[in-house]
C-alpha cells in the first residue's frame, strides 16, 4: 500500500513540477532551478538601466520586468546610478562605454551589440543599437541566453538581420475562416475592431518582436476588395498602432479587380490613366491613416485570381502600376510568381520560369517578386525553385509555408526548419559554385539590395496558436531563418526546444534528433525518392495518387507520378518536358542521368522502370517500399522517444501530442498501403517481406473520404 502511495504522490509531484504555459509558445519565463545560475544572473543584471521615453521603451522594460520576476524570482531596479546592464542605443551610450564595443560599425539598423565589459573593477553588461528597434530585437537575445542558461560573463554579441524584410502571410479570410490554416479561425476578429483590441493582438506581436519578424500581412492572397474599403482601413489602423512598438509593419492583400469591385471603375487595366489614379488615391487613403503601411502582397493572374494577363498586360505592367502608387510612401510591391495556366500545356514545373525570367531588371525597385521555395507548391521535398538564380536584375523574396498544407496538417509533427535549410543550402551554380539559394535571397549574389523572406502562417485561436504544440517550432525556426539563412536547423530545435520545455540534456539530446529526422520521416510515407503531389483532392489531407477528372490535369496526381507498366516518374529531361534546362549546367549534366541523379529527386526529373537497378543494388520497386516502409517505423520511434519525455513536458501537453503521434502513425500507415496498393497495379510486383501485410484492399482506402477536412473554406450549405 505504502509503494502505491508513494508512486500516486510521485506522480502527483511530477505533474506539478512542470507547467509550461503552451500560450506563451517560446517565451516561458519559469523559475530557474539551478540556484548557483540564479545567483549569479542577479548579482549580473539586478540594476538596469534604460533612458528612452517611447513605446518601444515601455514595451523592452515590460520585458525585462517579465522575464527577471519569471526567470529570476527578482524586480529588476531601473537604476541609472549604479546600472550592471545598460541598455541605450548608441547616440546615447557614455562614450567610455561605447569605445569598449566591439564592431559597433558593422550593425545596420536592425541589429544590436549585447557585450560584458569591466569598467573600473566593475562588471558591467551592454547591450546597444542604433535605433530602439535593435535594442528591442538584442533585449530578447540577451533574455534567451538567460533561458538557454549562458554565461553572462562572456557575451559578446554582434548581431544584425541579413534579410531587411522578414514577413508572415496570413491566409485569413475576412470571416475569419483560414485557407490552409489547422490552428482553428482567424485571431483577427474584423468585426469588433477597431474599438476592441484583443490581448492575443499584442501577444502575437510580441512573439514575433522576439524572433525578428518586422512584418505581417493580415489577409489571404486569394483577396477580397472589401478590406480595402475606409471602414477596414481604420480596423487595420488599430492593428497598426498595436504592432508599432514591436517594430512590425502591416501590409495587405491587393485584389487587382478592386478598382472594378468597389463600383468606382470599368476596367483594372494597369495601362489605363483612371486605373493607375485609383491606386494612387488609395494609397493616399491608407499612408495617410497608416504612415508606416508595408505596402501589398499580390496574387494575380493564378489559379482564377484577376490579373494584368487579363487585358493583354504583363506581370511587370501590373507590378510596377502598384509600384508607382505605394512609392512616394517607401511602400513595397510583393509579387508572387506563382503562376500556371491551364491553357499553357507545358510541365506546371516550367511555367513561373518561363513567365517571369525574361522580365528580370524590369521590375520597379520597390518591388520584390516572392517565389515559393519549389516550382510545384510547398511539397514535403522539391528542388529549388529554378528562378532563383536566373533573375539576378530582380529582388527574389523567398515565400516558404509553415503551415503544413502537404505535410500532415494540424496532426503530424513535422520539424520544417530542417526543410528551410535543406533548399537555402541548396546550390544553384548560376555565378559558380557556392551559389547556395541563400546567397541569393540575402542579397549577396543580387544585384538589387532589397531582400525579403515571407512565411505562409499557420497561426489561430487555438490555445497554443498552432494547433499541434510542435507547429510553435516551424514558426520560431522561420523567424530565425529569415533573420539569417545561415542559421542551423539543428541549433533552432536545441534553442526552441530549451526555450519551451527544458535545458536538460536528457531531454534536448533526444527530442532535437527526434525533430531533425522527422520531416525525413514524412517524405518517406508520403512522396519517396522524388514523387510529389499524390494527396487526397481539394483538402490534401491523406494520400490520393489514383485522384485524376479533376477541372484541370495540374490538379490531378496522375498528371505528376505518370505511374503506368512501364514505369514511374515526371520525366523532366530533354527526352521530357526538358525542365531540367530552367538549371544551370553543372545541375543539367548531374541530374539528367538517372545515376548521378540525387534518390531523393530521381523521380521528379525522371520515369524509370520498376526494375530500374537503384544505387542501393535494390531495384526501384524494392526501394520506394523500403522508403514506405521506412516513414512508418521512424514514427514509431518518435512515439517511442516522446513516451520518455513526460517529465518534462506538462501533462496536458504530453497527453495531447501522444494522441496526435498515434494519429500520425496511423495516417503514415494509411498513406504507405494506399500508395503502394495503387502503385502495384502498374508494377505487378510482390510487395518486399519487409511491408507488414496489408489486410485492407485499394477500394477500402479510395472510399474513405474527409469531408470537412481542416484547413479549407467551410461550406455552410
């Protein structure tokens, strides 16, 4: 009886002992338990120093007010007598001080020095900018390295963004629906603003404040006119004013039929003189109420969205009328270059090259053309986009998803940093080797100095604002990454991870292995070796590569896989759709042979014979098994890994993403007997001893069917 009580009361203890708040995503500011650690950090930063009077002030000293009482058990004393830490931006710094900086000159605007120095025996911390904006951005630097338990006595940070224009794209609707969004509705609640500010406002900026996001675009790129009408201009405002102090700027969606739309005009012809005023007296309207006002996002002339192509104009013609309007204004244009038109039949892979490379240099230069990181869309794996590279005239914003419209939705847990660092890193060789995808998007291989990074976000009224606890990382790795695209995946998931749960190495040792291998994992029981595009129609929830008759062959997964008795694979050489030509050389010569072809992409640029002979020694039927296969026990070992983290993690979040791991492994199962059955078809092989066999037919896993899957509009009919 006494051993029962003992383990009832120990698990009591545990279940108290670790609370985390999943609200406050990766600012959990809880007591440090070492109290050595804590001892010092007092001794180091009991007496702050702070002369600024401005919003951004209030908000940098409510931080550190925040964070000591949480971290430190301590309130902090804004001391200017006898300060350890010391925060002013540079004009103000004591020029002792400021002599005893390290490389104060190589910070832009943005960035932030954060430096222990000893001052006449004294120790002291100090963290410097040139505006107050670096101070906010290196005030949350420097309360991570308390939170990853640091040694203050040897800081010495330089730090600056190399992206300027660090952005998330909300795909929310103005009914507060999200198109591809899995963490419930849209915190944007359009009917009650401007008058009621919600708390989820100034916690979202926050948030994004603390990572280096300096921009959100609040609606869907496939936009309503509606939000740029003065009643929704003064709702923006409102949100404006709430995200200013966290150096954040709001932009919006441009729908380009708007001057159509709000019964002003007859035409949206980027040419015509009436047109062209129109977007200059809107722009007028909204700068005059929103000064700072980031400018527009626009999706124009794709998947049923108006145009310029609609009156014979050209993606320059509509991206440079806008430009004009939103320059006088320091406004920026951002022009999405995912095209593809139904009536062109080339490879849908080809298509935003083929429209928007002979444009280069001709774009205004307040304009960035914002290119997703694949040419398909945001698959589990694509090459990289074979724009970036070709357009070296043209400022490229690099569009990645951290929703995971392909991979899983709201129920799998998929660590897409590691996805961002894997097409950063890739290699365009279009100035020799080393010109890596992130040379070009930070500018550094541009002939434009205008950079960008956008996010499509995956952020709602969930408690814990992504819906799975594990999305918080995607977000927080975005954020890094945009900051600079050098950064490691694998220090992203130890920081997030420390900054979330806990420093224990036990813990972070691991969960950031469990979090790098598994976007591998999805790749495996989704799209192998290079396949793409195979899920389920409409909500892309599960897999579906027999869906075809849809309303156009792009949409369909046979137009992708091409799986027939002779093979599997898009052909993308010069015996195909030639999409490999849109690459430089060096990669045309490399992947034109399926031999010297990377597994990883061999059936995207080719259609092999199932008994084509892998590198493996296996034959390719084998492999894409083995890979099936694969994917499903790597999320048996992330079931396996996560069941001894409990003491780590708050109950309630334990509990949730061990129900959400035994959804994944059940779908990853679903998506590697469906595929493989269908596939088997064509193949006529026996399936490997290794596939466990597979008790349900190929009919059984066609007939299930997924409604009111999340992550698109509701039907109320």
């Amino acid at each position: 009886m006494k051993k029962i009580l003992f383990s009832l009361l120990f698990v009591l203890i545990s279940s108290y002992a670790v609370c985390q708040n999943p609200y406050d995503l990766w600012l959990q500011y809880d007591k440090i338990e070492d109290k050595t650690l804590i001892e010092s950090y007092k001794k180091q930063v009991s007496n702050v120093y702070l002369n600024l009077n401005s919003a951004t002030a209030d908000v940098i000293k409510e931080e550190i007010e925040k964070s000591f009482k949480g971290l430190l058990n301590i309130d902090p004393k804004f001391d200017n007598k006898t300060p350890n830490l010391i925060i002013s931006t540079l004009d103000k710094l004591d020029p002792s001080l400021k002599k005893k900086l390290s490389k104060t000159s190589n910070i832009n605007d943005e960035g932030y020095v954060i430096q222990h120095i000893s001052e006449k025996g004294e120790s002291k911390i100090i963290l410097s900018a040139k505006t107050e904006k670096g101070l906010l951005y290196g005030v949350f630097n420097f309360i991570k390295q308390i939170q990853l338990h640091k040694d203050l006595s040897k800081l010495t940070i330089v730090d600056s963004p190399k992206i300027q224009k660090r952005v998330l794209n909300h795909w929310d609707n103005l009914d507060r629906s999200v198109e591809r969004g899995y963490a419930g509705f849209s915190i944007w609640d359009w009917y009650l603003l401007p008058e009621l500010i919600k708390q989820e406002y100034i916690d979202y900026a926050r948030a994004n404040a603390s990572i280096g996001i300096n921009g959100t675009v609040l609606t869907n790129v496939n936009s309503n006119a509606l939000v740029l009408s003065p009643r929704y201009i003064q709702k923006l405002k409102a949100l404006a004013n709430v995200f200013r102090p966290y150096g954040i700027q709001v932009y919006l969606t441009a729908r380009f039929s708007a001057p159509i739309e709000t019964g002003d005009l007859e035409t949206a012809d980027p040419l015509n003189a009436e047109v062209k005023q129109w977007w200059k007296d809107k722009a007028e309207e909204i700068y005059t109420e929103i000064p700072d006002f980031g400018g527009f996002l626009v999706k124009a002339n794709s998947e049923g969205q108006p145009g310029p192509n609609n009156y014979g104009r050209s993606h320059v013609d509509g991206a440079n009328m806008l430009a004009e309007a939103v320059a006088p204004y320091d406004g920026l244009i951002m022009w999405r270059a995912f095209v593809y038109s139904e009536e062109k039949p080339e490879d849908r892979a080809k298509q935003a090259y083929s429209e928007f490379k002979p444009f280069d240099g001709k774009f205004k230069d307040n304009v960035l053309v914002q290119v997703k990181n694949g040419a398909i869309d945001f698959q589990p794996r694509e090459p990289f986009h074979p724009l970036f590279g070709a357009m070296p005239d043209t400022p490229l914003m690099m569009e990645f998803q951290i929703t995971q419209e392909y991979l899983g939705g709201m129920s799998h847990l998929v660590f897409l940093p590691k996805l961002f660092e894997e097409v950063l890193e890739e290699d365009t060789y279009t100035q020799g080797k080393g010109s890596t995808v992130g040379k070009i998007i930070d500018g550094q291989l541009s002939n434009k100095k205008l950079t960008g990074m956008a996010g499509v976000a995956n952020i709602g009224t969930a408690k814990n604002w992504t819906g799975h606890q594990f999305g918080q990382a995607n977000w927080y790795g975005f954020g890094r990454l945009a900051w600079n695209p050098e950064t490691s995946a694998e220090s992203i998931a130890k920081d997030w991870l420390k900054m979330t749960f806990s420093n224990k190495t036990d813990f972070v040792d691991p969960m950031s292995k469990l979090l790098l291998e598994s976007r591998e994992a999805v790749v495996n029981y989704m799209t192998p070796l290079g396949l793409h595009h195979i899920m389920a129609a409409g909500h892309h929830q599960g897999p579906g590569p027999w869906v075809k008759d849809m309303p156009r062959p792009d949409w369909t997964s046979v137009y992708y896989h091409k799986a027939d008795e002779n093979g599997i694979g898009f052909d993308r050489t010069s015996s195909g759709s030639n999409a490999l030509e849109q690459y430089a050389s060096e990669i045309q010569e490399k992947y034109s042979d399926p031999a010297t072809t990377p597994d990883k992409y061999l059936l995207w640029f080719h259609h092999l014979p199932w008994n084509y002979k892998m590198k493996s020694g296996k034959t390719l039927w084998y492999e894409i098994a083995a890979h099936y296969q694969k994917g499903v026990e790597q999320v048996e070992d992330m079931q396996k890994t996560w069941q001894k983290m409990q003491e780590y993690v708050d109950p309630q979040v334990f509990k949730e993403t061990n129900m959400l791991l035994d959804i994944q492994l059940k779908e990853a199962k679903q998506w590697r007997n469906a595929c493989l059955l269908y596939f088997q078809q064509f193949s006529k092989m026996d399936l490997p001893d290794l596939i466990p066999k597979i008790t349900k037919d190929l009919d059984y896993y066609k007939s299930l069917e997924t409604p009111y899957a999340p992550g698109i509009r509701p039907s109320w009919n």
